[in-house]
C-alpha cells in the first residue's frame, strides 16, 4: 500500500489533498462564554497533527474530514466540528478554515480559495446523510463531492486515510471516496498496522508471555476478539463490567452487577475450553449506586450481595493481576476495570494501567475508554509502547475481520 510519505516524494506542492483524520473526540456539556462547547480529551487530535504537519510543510493544500458522535445525517449543532478547528489551530500552531458544511457552497468556495500550506476543516462529515448510507450510489454521490473538492485527479488531487478510527468502516469518506482518487496510508493508520501485526504474529512470532486485558461493559462486544485470541495469548485477564457474566457462568451470584444473561452459556465454554488461560477477579469493589459519595465496599466475587453492583476489580484482583503482567513481554489492553470516571471506582484501572506500563516488552494500549482512562487518570502516556486511537477498529483487526478503509488502500 503506498504510503504519505510515497505521496510527499512525488510532490505536493500546491496539490489539494483531501485527509480522512480521526478527530472524534469528547466536548464538554456545557458551553462557554460564546456557547461553544470545548473540547475536553484532545488526544486524538494530537495523534493526527504529524500526517498534517507534514503535508503543510510540504506545501500541499490540505483538506481535511472527520466525523463527531453520531448526528443522524442532517446538521446537529451539538455535533458541530467547530471546537475541534479551534483546537486544532492551537496545536497546529496556524489558522485552520473552517467550511460550515460538508460539500456545499461553503465547502467548495474554501476549498477552491485554499492557498498553498493553509488547511481546511470540512463541517462534520456525518451531516451528510450520504456519509453513512447503506444505499451504494448514495454513498458514491457524496464520495464523488468529496473528490471534487480537490479538483480531481486530473488537477491533481489525492486522498490520505489517517483515521484508524474509522477504517472498519465502509463509508464514503472511508471507503468510496479512495476508489476516486490516488490514495495513500497516512502515517497514524501505517503505525496503528504495524503494531497489530505484531500482536498477531504478521510482522513475525509474538514475544512471550503474551498477556491480553480486557474490560469494558459487555462481554458481547468483545466476544468475537475473546474467541480470536484465546489460543494465540498465555493469559486473558478479564475485569470491567463483562467479567460479571463470567462469574455467573462460574456460578456464582452478581447481585445488580451487570449481566449479558444471553452470554452465560457462551462463557461457560469458554471457562471449560480455556479455563487454565482466563484469569478473573478475586474481589470486587461493590456499592450500590454509581456516585462520588457511594459508600463502596471489597467483597469476594465469589460473594456478591444481593442490591449491590460490582463497579470495580478490588485490590487483590490488581495485585493478582499486575503479577501477571510483571513478566509479560507482549500486552494488549482494551477496556476499563471498572466505572473509572467516578473517583471510588478508579483504583482498579489505575493499578492495572500502572502495571500495563511497567511491563518490560510491547504495551498497546487499545483505544477508546482505555486510552482515555490514561489520559483521565494522569498517567504519562509515554510510558507504553503504543496507544491506538481506533478501539473498534483494533479488535476488528485482531479478530482477523477484514478492515474496509484498509482494504480499498490496498487497491492499485
């Protein structure tokens, strides 16, 4: 697949690029003095700055589309891209234009009125109902206006995917708009790869111990990723709110915590398959409400009370669980161990992140609420090896799916 740094060999200059990045990131619920949401988490944005940055210097005229939140294919102010420019403008140090639609009057006046090294942030690209539209000729509609703001490739415009956040997609920003254009793989997508190759042995034999980490709510959500990985990994250390449906599979009782009933029989035999792999807590932090003021308590997860909910791995489950990840040489993390946004349910994710991070080989860190857990908890992000920005779209990856947004930049 040709890469960014293929497309700046072969100049740039005065060309508009059109760049996928992943700016979806958190905004504050209240508005400022302008009623204008900020952004609360930029980590996303700084991980797209050094494809940008390169592109700038290199005199391209850069386009960029990415999408916030969900909006429902019409404009939504709550949705609107305009603090995610600001940001990016502080970062960048440099203006950043802002277009107040996606590929109407105002995108196509500021993309055709684009100097040489000024960038372009389009409105968010899922106002457009097109963006997501499982209609393919809809889809190719507006990958095709998506296009022309370049000019085209007869006035030598390109495509970058650096959203590695969005390449499990099949989407017109994603997806079609790479089949209109010469493409390439923005440095943040080619990094994101490599290290995924590497936990799954494609980039060659994985160092051992290899130690997966999962959480998150649902053992729904990562079940295909479980059943991937189960026979590749040395130890699966489960927490967060899905490892209460493999308790009940154990049989034991969860009083309120939350509960996949549908997935107890599915966790079973993965218990009966794959027991002497699969490490769950021992102690549960319990309460029975999600407060700063909730009164907690550490009981066994073998001993949950009844009207009580299981919010958080307890001390024993960390310690247990960082003595597992002292000698791993390969560590993947997806998902919180407990309700980290609520002070007295943060120790679990603090402690397992700490020891994520003092493990001596690769440590990636699996996007979405991990990386911001990191972030929220304080903890120097230098300290792993690796922290994706496309939570999805890794567990996609490592569940052997085929990724769409990286199918189509495989295309000649």
């Amino acid at each position: 697949m040709r890469t960014l740094d293929d497309l700046i060999k072969v100049g740039v200059q005065d060309r508009r690029v059109l760049v996928r990045s992943d700016l979806n990131v958190p905004l504050g619920k209240a508005a400022d003095a302008h009623g204008q949401r900020t952004v609360t988490d930029d980590g996303r944005i700084r991980a797209s700055l050094p494809a940008l940055v390169k592109l700038l210097e290199a005199g391209a005229r850069v386009i960029v589309t990415a999408h916030l939140g969900r909006p429902k294919g019409e404009p939504d102010p709550q949705y609107s891209l305009r603090p995610v420019a600001d940001r990016l403008a502080q970062l960048l140090g440099r203006p950043v234009k802002f277009a107040l639609d996606t590929v109407g009057e105002s995108a196509r006046l500021m993309a055709d009125g684009l100097g040489r090294s000024e960038l372009l942030l389009l409105e968010n690209v899922r106002f457009n109902a097109g963006e997501t539209a499982k209609d393919e000729a809809a889809r190719a509609a507006f990958a095709k206006a998506l296009a022309l703001l370049t000019g085209g490739e007869d006035d030598g415009g390109a495509y970058v995917d650096d959203a590695f956040g969005a390449v499990h997609r099949a989407h017109a920003s994603v997806y079609d708009v790479a089949r209109l254009l010469p493409h390439y793989c923005g440095d943040l997508v080619r990094d994101e790869l490599s290290v995924l190759q590497r936990l799954t042995g494609a980039a060659g034999e994985v160092e051992r111990p290899y130690v997966v980490v999962l959480g998150g709510s649902k053992v729904s959500d990562k079940l295909g990723v479980i059943e991937s990985l189960l026979p590749t990994v040395d130890r699966l250390l489960v927490g967060g709110g899905m490892c209460f449906t493999f308790l009940k599979a154990q049989g034991h009782e969860v009083g309120d915590s939350l509960l996949e009933a549908d997935q107890v029989d599915t966790c079973a035999r993965l218990l009966a398959e794959s027991g002497d792999k699969i490490v769950l807590p021992s102690d549960i932090v319990v309460a029975s409400e999600v407060s700063d003021d909730a009164k907690s308590s550490v009981v066994a997860a073998n001993a949950i009370p009844a009207g009580q909910k299981g919010l958080d791995i307890g001390p024993e489950s960390v310690r247990e669980f960082a003595a597992v990840l002292s000698s791993a040489k390969t560590v993947f993390w997806n998902g919180p161990m407990g309700v980290f946004e609520v002070k007295p349910f943060a120790a679990g994710t603090r402690g397992v992140a700490e020891a994520v991070a003092m493990a001596v080989g690769l440590t990636v860190v699996g996007g979405g609420d991990s990386a911001a857990a990191v972030r929220a908890l304080g903890i120097d992000e230098n300290r792993f090896g690796h922290i994706s920005t496309g939570g999805g779209a890794s567990l996609e990856y490592l569940e052997g799916k085929t990724l769409p947004g990286v199918a189509v930049l495989e295309e000649a």
